[in-house]
C-alpha cells in the first residue's frame, strides 16, 4: 500500500533526553507518560478541525462495557506521530540495500517534520496544558495531560471500560479482566494541525499486544525436564542454536560481540537478575558478565515484572540474545502494553541510536488491523507509525529482528477469533527482518499423561504442529479434528495485506523464487461458518482434512517470514523466569526465540563486519541467490514441511512458511563481513 507516493509511513517529534548510566532502570524522559484512549468520530467535523487517524481503541474496547465518564484528573501520555518527509526515496533505497549510515541529526533534518509544524502542535496542545516533549528524529511527540484535557484539545469523551479476562492459552496464563480507559471517538485538530500528523496513538492503556511464545501443551511431563538428553525434550540452550546454526567457527575466531550494544523492546517489566541468573548460574557462563544491561522505561514503563502481562518475554528476550553475544551490552527498552507505548519504544531505540540491533516479539494480526479500521480506528496510517521508526532505524544501520508469530498461517485466530489465512503485524513491515520457526529433526518424545508421545522428524522443517494431531487421544481429545483445532500452533508466514512487495523481493520474483508468485500448500483446516466479525465478514470454523493435497496459488504483498529458525517448543528451550514455579523450565518455544536469537547473532556479525550490518533483508535476499547461499531452502513439498498451510516449492529459495530457510551464520557472517 502506498501513500503519498511511497509506502505507509508516519512521523512524529520528540526531544528525549536519554540519560541512563550502569545497570539498572533509566528513566527516558522525552515520551514519559500513561496511555490515552480514543471516541467514535462525531456526527460532524468541529468547526475548522479535520480527524486525524488514532490507534487501535475502538478495536481494544470491542467486547468492553463502559462504566462512565473517565474522570477528569486522571493522568495520560498520548503520541503524536508526525508524518515524515520525502520519504519515498528512502523507501527504495533501505529496500534496495542502500542504506545511508545516517546520524540522527540527519534523519531529522531531512525526513523528520519541519520545526515550524513541531512548535504550532505543541503550542496548541500547551492552551490545553498538555505538556510535550520531542523525539530528536522529529517523528514522534510525546504529550502529558490529564483525560479532561485531551478531550477538550481532540474533541473527543473518554469512557471508562472493564474488559473480559481473556483465557488462558498454549501454556500461558489467563490474563486477567482489565479495568481501562477509552474511547471509541477518532481525535480533531485544527485543519493548520491535521495534515503533519499522521496518527495519535495513546488514547486507550488496553493491553492489545501478545506475546510470540508458546509451550508444549498442557500434559506433557517430559518438556520439564532440565537435564539434556538424546532426545528432545524442550531442553535447549543458546549454546545449542548457536550449534545447530554454525556460529562455533565465530566464537573461535575471538568474536563475542565486544563493542556491540543489543537492544530488546518489550511491553512487561523486566528485571535484570533474571537474566544474569540465567548466564552465571544456569549456563555458568565464563567470565561472569555483569554490568551489561540498562534498561530505559518508556512512558513511564509497563510497572514492576508480572507473570500475567508477559514477563517471561522480557526475560528469555534478554536472556538468549544476551548470551550468544556475550561480550555485547543490553539495552532494554520497556513501554506499557499499549499502541503508543510500543511505537515510543522503537523510536526510542531509534532516536538514541546506540543499539547496533534490535529485536522483538510482541505483536498482533494484520486481521485486528483491519477490523480496527473498520470500527473506527486507523489501521494504515497506525502500521504507517511503525513503519517510520523501522525505516529510521535502518537508515541508521541498525538491524531489526521481529518474531512472525505462533500460529501457522493463521495469526487472526487468536486475537480475534476467525479462521481466515493472516499474517502478523509489525513484522510485516518491510523494513524489519521477519523471523518464522521450524522444527528440529531428529527423535522427539515426551510422556503425556502417563502416555508416550514419540516422533521422528526426519529433516529440518517448517514448524506446524500437524505433526503431533495424530496423537490427539494421549492429549485428551475425542477426534483428531477437534485437537487440529485447539492446537493451531506454527511459524507465523504468509502474505501482507498492507504492505506491497519490498524491492528485494521483486527482484527474487523476477527470477522466480519468491512472491508474488506460485506458492504451494496443504490446507488441513478449511475455513467455514463465515459471518461478521467486528465489522468484517469473516470465517469462524474449520472443516478438517486428515491428509490434504498439495495445492497452488498466488500470493501478493509482502511476504513473511524472512528466515527460520527453531521455534517449536518439542525442540525447545530452558526459560528461567523467577516468577514461575519451578522457574526454571524447559518445553518453551515460539518465534519468541528466534527473534532475540538472531538479534544476539546479529551483534557478532556486526563484530565480524567491523561496521553495522542494517536491514539484513535486501543483502541476505541476494546471498541466497549465490552459489554459496547461507541459507538450507525448506523447499521440500507437502505434509512433513509446513506451517499448517503454506509448504515448500521445490526449485524456490523462498517460501512463505519459512522464508529463504534456515541459515548458516557463519557462511553469513562472512558474507556480510
């Protein structure tokens, strides 16, 4: 999708001051506030005002019920993201591989919004007593007020809301019914105003994002297990990605990541002792790393570590990318749980530029996009949000790593209840590198209720739990349909509904090896039972195919992911998280790893590069062109190679169950070196 002449993206301003020195919590005070909320667009338009496009409100608040008016004093941290200029050229040349190594001050200057427009905002907002603060990209303005002021400057009325408990899922915790602010309004400014902003973001503190992490199924007694065996039983450590993806020669080579700076964003609270638990004590990493992590809250921060908000993100984020660059610092950037916070938290990576690579992995489907637009929100112009700090950090060189997700090709099905094909969202950007799953070959079992699961998998595969449905008595489930569709469990993939094909994927598509394209697949789940779901008409059943034909068709935007590495929690990892019990447990997987794994990767390439590596997409979609490729394509066709839809084509370097295939780091650390 284009705007304005180049792809979606937006722009905000907002000067931070980003001090924070050693280890522990630094405060980053440019956006330091609490989340807003959003209201249904009035009938008409305020006298000389426009609507500006607002974040995911009205969509948040769907199956809430509204208590009252939210009261006047109560206090909020709302983002203004500005529209960048002339972007366009730095669309195609970021895709193209050109990135510029651009110092903040430069981006600004050139792409960020003029001063002239950043001074009439924050003037008009201060009438209101609406404090700003200004990003130094010139893309995101921060502003600090109470409900009754921001209602009054956005003519909007917030409510109170009590939202649902949503329950408990793939071995995660029920999260607990929220009380919250809202509106389902979109926002006015002045008609002067309206045209620099391209969203406001904030005007509800909902928590919409998920987690990309994900268990063994409820029974399985061996995923406990701590102690490595001959099989796998979820018991993984870094060291072992590092050897299943060839980094040992890297490690030998003298490289562990000095002088690099890891930066992990999260939406729950972290504690740095987790994490130096899990290297000294758990791994026995030596010499003891201490000192490395600073962790930056963003708009005030998600509030102290929790089980039910997500912690045990932020722990194994920290805990995996930290220990396969061992020699390399941390930067954590923790942001409330809300469409503001986790936009302030990448432009806060990338407006203080000292994370050489990023990583993430929070997210939610393109489908609750659309449908947010549908009800009243603003789905391109908030995913154009994202966009922007992602482009930033490119032009910066900084790498960024996104987790696609956990639940095959269908990521909707668990934020909003429909069956239909959908990919996740951010990574869908194409300025970030999407990271998808696969599944380990070798013998998996485990004991499941007194009964023994065991499996062979014979090569490397894409991650889709299809798998382990034949086994659906030992879990407890009367039909093998009926545990298909309980347990939708794989590496995110597929194709953008937003987002067009990137530069560096036309060029594979012109030779064939990636979309838009012939794609090949198996559908075992056929969506049925369509109706109308948040405004959108949409499946909300399955049908079931025990052994479905490979099938054919066409796919067109971005497609997901870019690579692949294990995710399938059967050849899992060890999680240490001091909030669970035991807290230190094995059986856990999820793109969730991949993403920081790659992300500590990445800090030991960049060592081996001597300089920032970027956006890997556009260099590594080239690579597995070469004849040396340092990518194993998983282009074998059928039942054994998907990700409960989409499946290999052989001949195809690219497929959207799991990208160019796993890598071997080393052959890429001397590519991009």
């Amino acid at each position: 999708m284009k705007l304005s002449g180049g792809r979606r993206i937006a722009g905000l301003v907002i000067a931070a001051v980003l001090g924070a020195a050693g280890v522990g919590v630094a405060a980053l005070e440019a956006p330091s506030f609490e989340a807003s909320s959003f209201v249904a667009a009035p009938s008409s338009a305020p006298t000389g005002e426009v609507a500006v496009a607002q974040g995911l409100g009205p969509i948040a608040l769907k199956n809430a019920t509204a208590t009252g008016a939210t009261p006047a004093a109560t206090r909020e941290i709302v983002s203004f993201i500005l529209r960048g200029r002339n972007l366009f050229n730095l669309e195609s040349a970021v895709e193209g591989g050109h990135s510029p190594d651009m110092t903040v001050a430069q981006f600004a200057a050139r792409y960020g919004q003029t001063a002239a427009a950043i001074t009439a905002l924050q003037s008009y907002l201060s009438k209101y007593g609406i404090a700003t603060s200004v990003y130094p990209d010139g893309l995101d303005v921060t502003a600090s007020g109470t409900a009754a002021q921001f209602d009054s400057a956005l003519s909007v009325q917030q409510q109170q809301y009590k939202v649902p408990a949503t329950p408990a899922r793939n071995g995660l915790a029920t999260i607990a019914a929220q009380q919250v602010h809202g509106t389902t309004q979109n926002p006015y400014l002045p008609a002067s105003l309206g045209p620099s902003v391209l969203a406001i973001l904030g005007l509800t503190n909902y928590a919409p994002f998920s987690t990309d992490l994900i268990h063994t199924p409820k029974g399985v007694i061996a995923a406990n297990s701590v102690t490595p065996s001959s099989t796998y039983t979820g018991n993984l450590t870094p060291a072992d990605f590092a050897k299943n993806y060839d980094l040992a020669p890297v490690y030998t080579s003298g490289i562990t990541g000095q002088g690099q700076t890891i930066g992990v964003v999260t939406l729950a609270g972290f504690d740095p002792n987790a994490a130096y638990y899990f290297w000294n004590t758990v791994l026995r990493m030596t010499p003891k790393q201490q000192n490395r992590i600073t962790v930056y809250n963003i708009d005030n921060g998600p509030g102290a570590p929790s089980e039910a908000a997500g912690s045990a993100e932020s722990d194994l984020d920290v805990e995996q990318s930290g220990a396969l660059a061992p020699g390399a610092r941390v930067t954590v950037y923790q942001a409330p749980n809300s469409d503001s916070g986790y936009a302030d938290a990448f432009f806060a990576a990338a407006s203080q530029n000292l994370a050489d690579t990023v990583s993430s992995s929070w997210g939610e489907s393109e489908t609750l996009l659309q449908a947010s637009a549908v009800t009243g929100g603003a789905a391109p112009a908030y995913a154009q949000a994202f966009d922007e700090a992602f482009l930033e950090l490119a032009a910066q060189g900084q790498s960024t790593f996104v987790a696609a997700g956990d639940a095959g090709a269908y990521d909707a099905s668990g934020d909003i209840g429909t069956t239909n094909l959908s990919v996740n969202d951010p990574d869908d950007s194409p300025f970030v590198t999407s990271v998808g799953g696969t599944t380990l070959s070798g013998t998996i079992t485990a004991d499941v209720r007194g009964a023994t699961v065991k499996a062979t998998i014979g090569a490397q595969r894409t991650w889709g739990w299809d798998w382990l449905w034949p086994d659906y008595a030992k879990f407890g489930y009367s039909t093998e349909a009926s545990f298909a569709a309980a347990v939708v469990a794989g590496g995110g993939g597929g194709y953008s509904s937003f987002e067009p094909v990137p530069l560096y994927q036309e060029t594979l598509a012109q030779q064939g090896a990636a979309n838009p394209g012939s794609y090949s697949a198996v559908q075992y789940l056929t969506p049925t039972g369509y109706g109308t779901v948040d405004g959108l008409y949409l499946p909300t059943q399955w049908t079931f195919a025990t052994a479905p034909a490979v099938q054919h068709g066409e796919g067109t935007g971005r497609g997901l992911p870019d690579l692949a590495v294990d995710a399938d929690p059967f050849t899992g990892y060890l999680l240490y998280d001091p909030l669970a019990a035991p807290a230190l447990q094995g059986g856990w997987g999820g793109t969730s790893f991949g993403a920081p794994q790659l992300n500590g990767a990445a800090a030991l390439i960049d060592q081996v590069a001597g300089h920032r590596t970027g956006l890997w997409n556009p260099a590594i979609y080239g690579f597995a062109m070469s004849a040396r490729s340092p990518f194993t394509p998983l282009s074998a066709q059928g039942r054994s190679n998907d990700n409960l839809y989409y499946t290999g084509t052989p001949g195809q370097v690219f497929n959207p169950g799991s990208g160019l295939g796993y890598p071997n780091l080393d052959k890429l650390a001397g590519d991009f070196g």
